[in-house]
C-alpha cells in the first residue's frame, strides 16, 4: 500500500543520503571500534558477535550520539564513539532476544542469530553482547554513563518483559502499547541523545531538550517499525514481516484495526492474537486498507516527529539541534517509502 501523497511531506532522496553522510566519518570510526572489540570476547564465540554486529542496519542510535554531541571538530570525539558503540550493543543484544521471541527468520537480509546458532545460544549470545556494552559504560572516567546506560538498559528489558507477557492477548489498551514503546524503544533514543549531548559539553538546557527529542523520536520509530510489520516489502525492510499477526503482539495497526472493525468480526482477529486459529495476513491487510488503518498509524508517527520537533526549538541556533532537526525527515521518508 501507498501513503497518500498528501498525508506525508515528501522528502527528495538527496535528503536522506546527506543527513547521514554528514556522520560517515564518525560511522567509520564507530565501525572500527566495534570490531575491535571483538578480541574482548571468548575465541569461541568471536565470530557470533562479528556476525551480529555486522548485520547491525542502519545504526540510527549512534547517529542520535554524534548528532546531539555535534561539534565543529575536524575527527569524531573518542567519547562520543564509546558511547556510540555502547548503545549500539545494547541495541543489538534486544534485537538478537526480539528476533529469538518472534521467531523471526530474517534480519537485515540474512538469517537472524537464532536461525544461524539456535534459540539457546541465541540467548546468551544476546546477553554477551549487553554484559560487554555495560563493561565499555565503566570505563569511562564518571559513573554518569553507566548509570545512565544500565538504568535505561533495564527499562528496555522490562518494556520486552511486559510485551512478551501479554502476547496472546487481545485485552490490551492504546496506555499499554504506549507504555511499552516508550520503555522497549524511545528509552534507548533518549539516552543516546541525552549522553551525546552531555559528553559534546553543551549546555543542560539543551541536554534536556535532546533526551525529550529523542524519546519523542524513539517513540515514532517503533511506531513506524510496527506499520512496516504489515505494509513493507521484506527485501527493502530486509526482515520477516507478519511477525506481529502470528506472535500475537497487539501493536498500534492491529490496535486499530481491532477497534474499527466491525462488533462481530473481531472475535477472527481475536482467535489469530491468542493462537486459536491461523493468522490470515491477507485478510488483515485488506481490512487495514479499507478501514484506513495506515493513514491513521501515519498520523501518530508525524505526531510524534511534531513533539520532538518542538523540543528543540528553543535551542535552533545550537548546531547539534539542526542536525537533530533533520532526522525526522528521514523518518518520514521511510514511512512514505512504505508498500
């Protein structure tokens, strides 16, 4: 399905390729720390965490870092890149458990860790790579980073603990699936912007204003992360759709969807949630079509992109809010971009 052309700006490629190509240099150096990295860990397990972090995407997290952390410095901070690769980690180690409890083949275009090695070693591998993130948050010189990185990192755990207890379930509200995604996803976007922000040495004011940015954003990500489950194409989104339907995770479109459709033919959506009968993708695509379910999700994900948007405008003339500033038109291209 297409967005409508006048529900979403358009963004011209240009765009989108630039914004993160201001970064390039802080990526390279982000690369070559992270496999570095990789002599820290057992022989035996060396290649499992190479794999992982060689299939880590697009790396939106460590842009927050660098962005909000922004200065006029030829070579990207020493700092920032540590920070950048300890919530790269983290980031990596929920999508090796997110993947194991969706049963997700695909991430990235290839086979997912727990595909390749198994459920079980998927497991600890994941809790490898979260134990080494918070080994690299001790080393720096303040324990204001690892406090801040091990406090969010039990929120994002506790966000996926909530989620998978109530998959199966069809008695859960818009305050539940937003509670969930602020502490799963928008958690880990604000930390990344508040610790760049901090290590950049720019003012508190501003710290402040990135983390309420981030979250905002983070919150509109997994929004659209959720509307790409049903409406992308796995080769450009580059994982198993559908996982949603058939794990019974009752996310925002499904959400919707629930609540639009008719009294008496929910309980067939119902019976797919709680795995009392085969998902029927399909169908809930075509009901999501017609009950114009996508435009409705589109509108909650621009609404967010507004509130982080708002969040920086006191502090437009600082150079890390206009690089901020730019990302939500990257975000609203993907979600254009979508069908």
């Amino acid at each position: 399905m297409s967005v409508p052309a006048a529900s979403l700006p358009a963004v011209p490629a240009r765009d989108f390729a630039g914004i993160f190509s201001r970064v390039a240099p802080h990526m390279a150096a982000l690369d070559q720390f992270l496999h570095a990295q990789l002599s820290a860990f057992e022989p035996e397990i060396r290649a499992m965490a190479d794999y992982c972090i060689d299939t880590s995407g697009k790396r939106i997290r460590p842009a927050l870092v660098f962005f909000s952390g922004w200065t006029d410095a030829d070579e990207p901070s020493p700092a920032l890149v540590q920070v950048a690769a300890v919530v790269e980690l983290v980031h990596l180690a929920t999508l090796v458990h997110d993947d194991i409890m969706d049963e997700a083949d695909v991430r990235r275009g290839r086979p997912t860790a727990a595909r390749k090695y198994g459920a079980a070693a998927a497991v600890l591998l994941g809790d490898a790579l979260f134990a080494h993130a918070l080994h690299l948050a001790s080393l720096f010189p303040t324990t204001e980073v690892c406090r801040a990185v091990s406090e969010s990192t039990r929120k994002v755990c506790a966000g996926e603990i909530v989620q998978t207890l109530r998959r199966r379930t069809v008695g859960i509200t818009r305050a539940d699936y937003d509670r969930v995604i602020d502490l799963k996803t928008a958690e880990l976007f604000r930390v990344s912007c508040e610790l760049g922000a901090r290590l950049g040495g720019h003012p508190d004011a501003f710290v402040e204003a990135a983390a309420r940015f981030g979250r905002h954003l983070g919150i509109a990500y997994q929004i659209y992360d959720d509307l790409a489950d049903f409406f992308g194409r796995e080769q450009r989104i580059g994982k198993t759709l559908g996982t949603d339907l058939a794990s019974g995770k009752l996310t925002l479109p499904l959400l919707f969807l629930r609540d639009r459709l008719p009294v008496g033919e929910r309980a067939g959506l119902e019976a797919e949630l709680e795995g009392r009968a085969a998902p029927q993708l399909e169908r809930r695509l075509a009901e999501m079509a017609g009950l114009g379910v996508f435009p409705a999700v589109a509108a909650e994900v621009e609404a967010e992109l507004a509130l982080g948007e708002a969040a920086l405008a006191d502090h437009a003339g600082l150079p890390p809010a206009a690089h901020l500033g730019s990302l939500p038109l990257v975000l609203r291209a993907q979600v254009a971009a979508l069908g």
